[in-house]
C-alpha cells in the first residue's frame, strides 16, 4: 500500500518582474517530508551546492533554480510515523523571510502517532532543523483535530520549544457516529468544521483571542430552505463534509471575506454557502455522470473550482459562473443581496458551460516495461483517490494533485500558446518537451459537459501524443489545447 501524500504550497514576487517568482511546495511522503523551491530565471539566489548548503540544487529546462530538502526524524517507522497533515506558513506571517540569514520555511505537520510540530527548515546559511512541539497529550488527529471530536487551538508566533493549546472545543453530532473529516479558517473571524454523517455537516464557530467559542455561531445543512420546506415529509437529508475551503471576495467586497464558502460531500456533491445568507445552500454543482465523494477542493480565482474525487483518479473542473451572466452576485457585501439571485443560481448550475473532468490515470500507463514493477507508482495510481490539491496561487499555471503513493504536477498551459506563461522560459512548450522522455509526459483522457448537464451531453476526448502537434489542423477542436482529440473522430 503506497502513501497518501499531503500537500501545500505557496508564491511569492522577490522583484516587479513575473519571473522574478519564488515558489514553495512541500508534501509528504510517509514519515518524510519533502519540500521544493522554484526560483525562476530572474532570481539573485545562489545556487551553490557546496558545504554551505543543505540541499540539492540543479536548473530546470526552463532556466528555473530548483532546489530540494528532504526531512524525516531517525526514529520515524514508516506506517506508524507517516505524516497526515502539511501546513506551509506563508511569507505575510514571517516578516524577516526575506533577509537571506533568516530564510527558513516554516511548516506544521502532523503525524498518526499522534505528534504536532511546527519544524523551522532553513533554506539559506548552513543550519539544522528547528523543531516545535505542539502539546496533543498523544491524541490522533487530522490537522488541528484531536481524536474524533474535539479541536485544539494553537498559537504560531511563540518561541517556545513547546506549544500549549489556547482552547479546546467539543464538537458533536446528533448522530452517534459523526466525527469530524477537515476544518477550515474562512477568515481571521470565523472557523469552519465539516462533519459526518449529520444533517447539519457544517459547524461554524467564531475565533476570539482566548481562543474557539464553546458553540457554533452557526450551523449549515446540506439543501436549500425551499427544498427543505418540500422534504419535511420525507427528512432531512444526511452526509457527511470533507473539505471546506473560502471563496476571496476581492478587492471590491467590503468586510465579507470568507463569507462565503464551498464544501465537498460524500454525496459527490459541491455546494456554496454564505454566511450572510439565510438558506444553508445558495449553489451545488454536481457531476451527473459520477457521484464519487468529493476529497478535497482547490478554487482558482473566483471563477472556477477544481475538485478532487474518490474514485477513478479522477478530478472534476466547474465554472463558477453562468452562462448568461452571474445572477448571484457573493461580493455584494448587504444581507439581502446575496439572498435575491439565490434561486436562479441554484437552478442553473448544473447547465453552466466549462465543466469538464480529467482522469489522471494515463491512458498508456502499460505501455512502458519500467510502470509494471510492483512498486511502480503507476500501477498504484491506477484507480487512486484524489487526496489533494494545491496551487502556489490563484495566477499560477501549476496544480499539484496527491495521489496514492505519487504527486502528480500539472502545467495549464497550451502547448501552442505564442506568449506562454514567463516560468515556462522563453522558448516555446512544444520545444521544450519534446526533449523530454516520452514517459514523463503524461497521455490523458477527459470528458465534458454541454449546456443541458445530461449523460448524453457528455464528449469524451483524448490527448495526442507531443509529437503529434501541428500536424493535422483540421483534428484541433475549437477552445482546446491541439493535443486534445474527440473519441468520435478518431
């Protein structure tokens, strides 16, 4: 049985140029973690790989500095210490990251023997590892959950070698079985828990300096108030809540960031909601063709979500918008705005035009001798949850995806585009990966939905191989990267 690989990542500008971008990623991989940083080709970094550096330094094809850091204690047996939960501290909180004597990357992990720690990995002069524990009394735990039912609070910015919690706070059900799956802070204000399986899966509690509030200021099922009042015969419906994650309310939105809200259900169903609504659910999207749990959830900018499935290595890309226009307006900060449009959107997401989903399970994964070794990662992965999803930013042409015993990196990016994104270096895609091995290029499938979000709607398309661009003209479907090619035609 291979690893289930968490992720996190985080970019940052060091100058006015694009390529002037740093980018961190950090995932596990059993009892170790792994962290990588990307400088691009305007980066001053050194990449010496001398005895003052603690890592392995090397340049990209693309002209990036790549530079790797492995961590994993002696003591650790793998299975028993494997690592469940990676939180990298983004710069904003760390005020003399910049300063090459105090670049170190701070990252929270979490381990299954019950361990908490807050590790200092130094990415500049020659250092060790600085490492922080988190007082969990021993408890299993899933990011800052301790055992089935309670959540502690801890803080960050103490220089303690060991971090006692502010508060602890019971969480419960009304089912005997409910436990918690993933929490969330929508913002500096409000804490979100998803639970399951219930009639209310979500529990929003309020975040003051003490610490949690002992009871939620506000509890969210899983349908609207309309099809409640239509099902009180019948009950309310009950699932369970994975992933939480909040929606940026922009520039424009007042005081409303984070209220408004995604989660992903066991139903395999997405669904949006706003605090300053008064029905629990003002938007669901869902795939018709497939009702596999929603594992985890990755928004990228305010227009669409990427969703990570459990079955079928399969992650789902919804557009946010409708077609026609967005009728429900979230970055209006009044309490009745968001209520007004709440039904036109509700009925029209399933016929939003942009759905479409991607099996991350090549097509030709037998076609290499080297993937039919039993500790092959592709074999592995071959029916694989979707355990994780990151992207360094809402602009960032790079989506990470965690998969069973494998991380899986995307590049969104046409492979015919003349003015590619500047990470990609100055040279066209196209060019660039054609010298890479043909077995790092991964040959996929998708499907896609048209207006009327019905099975029969669905077209399923595959991608060509890189050596197949440019080739035939006429094969290029409109809208799409030319590597992609429609089942029917072929």
């Amino acid at each position: 049985m291979g690893f289930r690989p968490s992720i996190d990542s985080y970019e940052e500008w060091l100058g006015n140029r694009s390529i002037d971008r740093r980018e961190v990623l950090a995932w596990s991989a059993g009892a170790e973690l792994i962290v990588r940083v990307k400088n691009g080709q305007g980066s001053s970094l050194s990449t010496s790989t001398g005895t003052d550096r603690l890592c392995d330094a090397r340049r990209d094809e693309f002209g990036n500095t790549i530079e790797w850091w492995t961590y994993k204690p002696f003591s650790s047996v793998e299975g028993k210490d494997d690592i469940t939960s990676v939180n990298v501290l983004k710069p904003p909180h760390l005020p003399d990251y910049r300063a090459e004597e105090f670049r170190r990357e701070k990252i929270v992990i979490s381990t299954a023997n019950g361990d908490l720690h807050l590790l200092e990995i130094p990415t500049g002069a020659n250092d060790n590892v600085v490492k922080t524990y988190f007082v969990t009394n021993g408890r299993a735990f899933l990011a800052a959950n301790l055992s089935d039912g309670k959540i502690a609070l801890y803080p960050v910015g103490t220089s303690s070698s060991k971090i006692e919690p502010l508060s602890q706070t019971h969480v419960t059900g009304e089912k005997r079985n409910c436990r918690i799956w993933g929490t969330k802070f929508l913002n500096d204000k409000h804490f979100a828990v998803g639970l399951g399986p219930s009639n209310q899966p979500i529990h929003v509690f309020e975040v003051r300096p003490e610490g949690l509030s002992n009871d939620p200021v506000r509890k969210f099922g899983l349908q609207s108030d309309d099809t409640n009042r239509q099902n009180e015969r019948l009950g309310q419906q009950s699932s369970s809540v994975y992933p939480i994650v909040p929606l940026s309310a922009g520039t424009h939105a007042g005081g409303s960031e984070g209220a408004v809200f995604l989660s992903g259900g066991y139903d395999g169903t997405i669904r949006a909601h706003d605090m300053r609504a008064s029905s629990a659910v003002v938007a669901t999207y869902a795939d018709p063709t497939d009702d596999s749990a929603i594992y985890c959830l990755l928004p990228q900018g305010r227009e669409r979500i990427i969703a990570g499935t459990a079955r079928h290595s399969l992650i789902k890309v919804f557009d946010l918008r409708m077609t026609g226009g967005r009728k429900y307006c979230y970055e209006d900060d009044s309490s009745t705005g968001p209520v007004a449009g709440a039904d036109s959107l509700r009925n029209s997401a399933h016929h939003t035009r942009g759905d479409w989903n991607l099996f991350i399970n090549p097509r030709d994964r037998y076609s290499n001798h080297s993937w039919h070794s039993r500790n092959s990662w592709m074999r592995r992965s071959a029916e694989s949850s979707i355990y994780s999803l990151s992207s360094p930013s809402s602009f960032s042409p790079y989506v990470y995806a965690g998969i069973e015993n494998a991380i899986v990196e995307f590049n969104f990016s046409s492979s015919s585009d003349s003015h590619p994104d500047p990470m990609f270096g100055h040279h066209p895609i196209r060019q660039t990966l054609s010298r890479r091995r043909k077995t790092e290029v991964l040959n996929l499938a998708m499907y896609s939905q048209d207006t009327d979000g019905t099975k029969e709607a669905m077209k399923l398309r595959v991608q060509g191989g890189i050596d197949e661009n440019g080739r035939d003209g006429s094969r290029v479907l409109q809208g799409l990267d030319e590597r992609w090619r429609d089942v029917s035609e072929l």
